[in-house]
C-alpha cells in the first residue's frame, strides 16, 4: 500500500506546488485582462462569447502547464536533495580515509633523529669482503618509507671513488647488480648516506654515516730498517750501522738470527794494508759502543723489539750507500727489509743462506 500511494501523493504535490508557483503569473495575467476590459469593454463579451470546445482547451492547457511546472519543482528538488546527498557521503567519505590515513601513510616531514644509516661488513680478505649498506628507522615505522618514492646509497671509498645505487630497497650490496663498476672492498674509511625522493621528484637528505674497514690480520714477522749510520774511509771501507725492528703477528714466539744479502766484500789485498787497520780499529770501537742494541734471541707474540746490524761494505768511488737486503730468520723462513730508496731485491726469489 504505501508504494502504491506514491504516484498519487507526487502528483497532488506536483499540482499544488504547479498552481502555487504559476499563481503570482496567472494574478498578473488577470489584472491586465481586467484593466482591458474596463478601458476598451471587452472583457465580459470575451468571456461569454468564448465556444465550450476553446474553454475545454484553456483549462486543459492550464492543468497541463500547472502539472509540468510542479513537476519540474519537484525534479528540482529531488535533484538538488541528491547532490546534497552525493555531497555528505563524499565528505564522510574523506573523513574516513583522513581518519585511518595516520595508521598507514607516512610522516610529512623528515626527521634525521628517526633515521640511521648503517654499513654491515661480512667476509675475509682478499676474495670474500663484503659490504652491505642500508636505511633504518628508530620507531621501525613502515609507513616513514613510503614518503619516498625512491631511496638513493651514495658511497665514497677510501681512495675517493664514489658510487650510487637507487630503488626501493631498504638495504644495498656494495658490488653488482646495485653500484656498477664498484671497485672491490679494501681497508680504509667508507662515507656514505641516503636520499629521498619525495612526491614533487625532489631528493632530500635522510642520514650519513662512515666505517672504518680494518685490514687483514698480519701473521708471520715483519721486518723494518729505521737508521743507517754511516762511518766512511773514502778510497778504503765504509762502516754502516743499520737500526732495525721486527714485530711477531703471530701467536707464538719465534727464535731470531740475522743476516745480510747483496754485500760486496773488500778485496783481500786492500784489507791486508796497513792504512786499512784504521777501518778495523774503528768497527771495534763502533762494536763496543753497540754492543748493548744487538738483536735478542727470542721475541714474544705481539712484541716489537729492535736491534743494530754492523757491517763493513767495500768504498764505493761514486760515493753511494750500498745495496743490500737485511734478512731475519726464524725456525721456518726468511723475512727481509730493504734500505730506504731502494727497490725490489734482486735476489729475493733466490733462497736465503
């Protein structure tokens, strides 16, 4: 029943409001009918000399024109009630997603006391050292990341080459596919950072930080002329004190005895001279002064200890140091140091006596 009540009830009001709207127009179409018929006489004799048929039509005219006009109020309405509707439902609409929004989306600012970067180092020298560089938040906030359509690594290594990765990861491997060409990982300071692209494609910096990678263990013993004093005989001998240190990197002591290599020796006609006694007189007398700094037997693990290495070279006639290799040996191999300037030993691939 109420459904069927509808229609009727829409057009009693569709007619009400139609007559209602047309009111003040018929009103004024009236008056001037009248004012008409008073001026020229002609309103009475319109009116009753008007055929049934033409009456019929007027008044059919005018309820069809009150109904149209009431129907349209009405569309009006209905129309105008819609949009309104259409209207509050977007606005609960956007409320509602404002109001889960903070749950979900991220920060409208960047605040570098939420954000860390961090390097995490994996491997041994020489083949397996890695590095891996990435972006953490304090609070762990998931949506923080989302303010950022792409993160950006930045790497600076310790020779000065600098490298950059961009995606949406978190975390990057130093090496292929994230930072092409990147040089292996070596031993030194690392400076890196990330950025941010926010949502107008502009980069924004997040956090920086540096480490330090440490180099590989030494193990074995590591040998290093400090000095050299020279003593000279022009034409005759040169006396040559040679200040050294040996460090033990390993975990176990070790027995020393030193030696030299390369050394050019005086020919026996020239040391038998009576002017060459001076050059033996002068090694005693250097011998005993330094008598107190020879080499000790043993050294410990993780210990340095020095010592003084004496020696008498042939003259050189163009005045220059002799060439020569220190050579400190253990229970199992050589361990060798050149003088200051020069190169490699010519003699290294030869074993040591």
């Amino acid at each position: 029943m109420p459904g069927m009540l509808d229609r009727p009830r829409f057009w009693v009001r569709a007619l009400s409001r139609g007559a209602a709207s047309l009111n003040t127009l018929a009103g004024w179409f009236g008056l001037v009918v009248l004012l008409l018929g008073v001026a020229a006489g002609i309103a009475v004799p319109l009116v009753f000399h008007v055929s049934h048929w033409v009456t019929a039509v007027i008044i059919m005219a005018a309820a069809l024109i009150v109904a149209l006009e009431g129907s349209y109020l009405e569309w009006k309405d209905a129309d105008k009630g819609r949009r309104e509707a259409e209207s509050t439902l977007e606005g609960a609409r956007t409320e509602l997603e404002a109001a889960r929004r903070p749950a979900v989306n991220p920060p409208t600012a960047v605040n570098p006391a939420e954000w860390k970067a961090v390097c995490n180092e994996s491997g041994e020298f020489p083949d397996s050292k890695a590095l891996t560089f990435g972006l953490d938040h304090l609070f762990d906030h998931r949506g923080a990341f989302l303010a950022f359509g792409a993160l950006r690594c930045t790497v600076t290594d310790p020779a000065g080459i600098t490298k950059s990765a961009t995606g949406q990861g978190r975390y990057y491997h130093y090496g292929e596919p994230f930072f092409e060409n990147a040089p292996p990982v070596r031993p030194g300071l690392y400076r890196f950072g990330f950025e941010g692209q926010i949502s107008t494609g502009r980069w924004v910096d997040i956090a920086s930080n540096e480490h330090e990678v440490q180099p590989p263990p030494k193990t074995g013993m590591e040998v290093v002329i400090d000095n050299e004093i020279p003593t000279p005989f022009p034409g005759l001998a040169l006396i040559l004190e040679i200040e050294y240190h040996v460090t033990n990197h390993d975990h176990v002591p070790h027995q020393l005895r030193p030696a030299l290599r390369g050394v050019e020796v005086a020919p026996r006609a020239q040391t038998d001279t009576p002017e060459y006694a001076q050059v033996l007189q002068a090694y005693g007398v250097i011998s005993e002064r330094r008598r107190r700094d020879g080499l000790p037997n043993r050294v410990q693990p993780g210990e340095t200890i020095r010592g003084v290495y004496l020696h008498t070279f042939a003259w050189d006639p163009s005045g220059r140091f002799p060439d020569y290799t220190l050579i400190i040996r253990d229970e199992r191999q050589a361990y060798t140091a050149r003088p200051h300037g020069a190169g490699e030993d010519p003699l290294a691939a030869r074993p040591a006596s």
